[in-house]
C-alpha cells in the first residue's frame, strides 16, 4: 500500500513534497506487544515451557542484532509538512490501538500462568516477559500522555494502570520535564552513578513528586489530595480493579506473578530515564535560571527498528526541546549526543556499571558541548574525586 504524499510550500524551498517511508511500519509500535502470545502459543503446541522465554530473546537479542542490521535512519519531515503529518490520525489510531493489546496481553499471560502447571522458572519467566512488554506500554503512556486531548489523557491513564504506574504522567509531564538534566531531577542519571543507585533516587522521588505535584494542583481547586479528581488515584484504581479482579480468579500465587510484572516494567522505565539522559547538565545563567532544555540535554538515537516499535522514543532530544511533537515528526539533529546502540542494546549494557562506565563516560567527555569540562557535567557527588582523578580536571569543577 503507498503512503500518502504530504505536499506544502516552504518560503525558502518553494513546493515541497514529502511520504514517509516507514508509514505502515509503524505498526510494528502495535503488534509488538503481542509477541508473548507467539511465546505461549508455541509451548502450548510444543509442551516446551523453555518457549516462554522467546520474547526476551526477540528483545535483548534480536533487538540489537536488528538495529546494527537495519542502521540508523537521519531523515527528518520537511518542516512545511509537519501540520500535515501530525494532523494524520492514522499515526494517533495506532497508539489508541495498542492501549487495549497491553490489557491483553498481562490478562493473557497472568491467564496462562494460573492454570498451566509450569515449573516454577517458567512461571517466573512468564512474569517477567509480561513485566517488559508492560514497560513498553508506560511508553505509550509517555506517548499519549504529553497530548491534550481529553481521549489521548484517558488512554495514558488506562495504559499506566496495567503495571501500577498511574504517578508518571503527573511526574514526567510536570516534575522531569521542567527539571530534566540538573541535579535537582530524579529521573536524569549522573555521571558515575550507576543503574542501580540511580533506580534507589528515581522511582520513590519520583512517585513523592507525582503526589506533591498533584496535591497542590487540586488545593488550588478547593479540593482535598484524596479527591476523586486526583489523576493518580484515577489510574491507581482501575490497577486495583484489574490486578485484584486477576487475583481472585487465580488465588495468591498470583500476588508473586503481578508483583514482578510490576517491577520489571518500573525497571523498563527507570531503565531508559537512565541511559537518556546520563550526565547531561543544563547550565544556570547569571540571574541562577537554568538555561532552558536543549536537544543536547538527552541522549539521541537513530536506529531504525527500535525506534519502529518504541513509537520513535529514541529522538529523545527532539522530544524534551519540543514535547507535544507527535512521534512521527520527531527530528534529528548533527552533533546531538548519540547512544551507540538503540535501547534494546543499552539496557544490558547499564546492567554492568564497569562496562557502562568505560562506554559513556569516554562519550560523555567528548561532547562538543563539554569537551571535558566537568563543570558541564551532572556528576554523582559520591563519584566526584573517583573521576576527576581518573579522567583529569580541565575545569573548576561545580561545588
């Protein structure tokens, strides 16, 4: 099927003509989602339970095996023709779509997992395969929720509801994207801190400053924090009504199953705040205002398949500059900080600080906006001598 060709003229171009390529790739962002149901099916067939382990595989394998494969992919829309394509309700049809598939598929699996006699490492397996793909639905959640239309912020709710995260819209729209790259945000890593003492800082801040935020927004209504109005207790209900409707159905071995899917779809998330924006530091003016956000105050990557089935979360510098920007108009931009592998590849490389260390940091230092300037760098206070003394200081460091 041929996509669409947006035309528009441009005052310096004169008539520009555009068609996206990856138009009906996109879907990819919809029916990925579904893969443990490839998973099941074929245990179901095979009597194999190792089966269930298919999805992880597809990710942490076949994802960057996918994107050294595939390359990255630099083009932009034209400008003239963003209205366009942003106006084209077939992009927003597909992260509408996908909403009701992240039911589907924790149903399918808690489903599964509640009436197959599974060894106990393939019900944990099944867990945590069903905790992943609900960290992909939290980026839908991301997707949808920067919108303002009423349906777009239900959606988000709904979606962040399958895994207990009704706090991020609130958080990351009103706490991260005002404070993003500075040490006051939980949600930007620093340079030597790892993964894991930035997940200690970054879900519980995270969850105080979502409830701070939104208690204050309804005092200013006249209404109390335990208001029905609160956005948080909205999408915690209907967690509670799903999660205890799977709970009653299938007795207490499912507390277990829905408490990691829980946690490892919070770690799918505390995973990609981590490597977005890892270091990066906006730098405070004379009146002691940070500069406003930038693209070089995220981590950007181009690779072409992760992007397809993150609904294009990678241009990430492009997303916090302009953060109502529809994914399929997402831009980049040269000398942008670049990851060296999309996410599926830089997750597990976080999972082991001394190989995550002796990847970025080296990347971080080269910056063209810090060419080894500590003082342009968001540095772990704990780490500060460790890594002046490994790396030298070209700078007066910040205090």
């Amino acid at each position: 099927m041929r996509s669409p060709t947006y035309t528009a003229v441009d005052p310096r171009l004169g008539l520009v003509e555009y068609r996206d390529r990856k138009r009906w790739l996109w879907a990819l962002s919809v029916v990925y989602p579904l893969v443990p149901f490839v998973g099941i099916g074929l245990h179901a067939w095979t009597g194999q339970p190792a089966w269930l382990l298919l999805p992880l595989a597809i990710g942490y394998l076949g994802g960057p095996l996918l994107d050294a494969w595939l390359g990255e992919d630099e083009n932009n829309p034209p400008e003239a023709v963003v209205p366009q394509l942003e106006a084209d309700r077939y992009y927003r049809r597909l992260t509408y779509a996908v909403v009701p598939l992240h039911f589907a598929t924790l149903i399918g699996c808690a489903v599964w997992a509640g009436t197959q006699d599974l060894p106990w490492w393939a019900f944990l397996a099944l867990a945590y395969v069903a905790g992943t793909t609900s960290g992909l639905g939290i980026n839908t959640g991301h997707e949808l929720g920067h919108k303002h239309t009423a349906l777009e912020v239900w959606l988000a709710k709904l979606v962040l509801a399958v895994p207990a995260y009704g706090h991020f819209r609130i958080e990351h729209n009103r706490g991260h994207h005002r404070h993003v790259a500075t040490p006051e945000d939980h949600a930007s890593a620093r340079m030597g801190e790892s993964i894991y003492r930035f997940a200690l800082r970054e879900l519980p801040g995270g969850i105080r400053r979502a409830w701070a935020l939104e208690a204050e927004r309804l005092q200013r209504e006249g209404r109390s924090a335990w208001s029905p109005h609160n956005e948080m207790l909205q999408s915690y209900a209907i967690t509670l009504l799903l999660q205890g409707t799977l709970i009653a159905l299938f007795g207490w071995m499912m507390v277990l199953f829905l408490a990691i899917h829980n946690v490892v779809a919070w770690w799918q998330l505390t995973s990609a705040n981590y490597v977005e924006h890892y270091g990066l530091l906006r730098l405070k003016g004379p009146d002691g205002q940070y500069e406003r956000c930038q693209p070089h105050h995220s981590w950007n990557a181009n690779h072409t398949y992760t992007n397809l089935v993150l609904f294009q979360l990678e241009r990430h510098s492009d997303h916090h500059a302009n953060a109502a920007r529809r994914y399929q108009s997402l831009r980049h931009f040269p000398d942008l900080p670049q990851l060296p592998s999309g996410y599926f590849g830089m997750f597990p490389l976080a999972y082991v600080p001394s190989l995550w260390f002796r990847t970025m940091d080296p990347r971080l230092l080269a910056l063209p906006h810090v060419r080894g300037d500590f003082s342009k760098i968001n540095l772990c206070p704990k780490r500060r001598d460790a890594l002046l003394a490994r790396y030298g200081d070209t700078a007066a460091v910040r205090p």
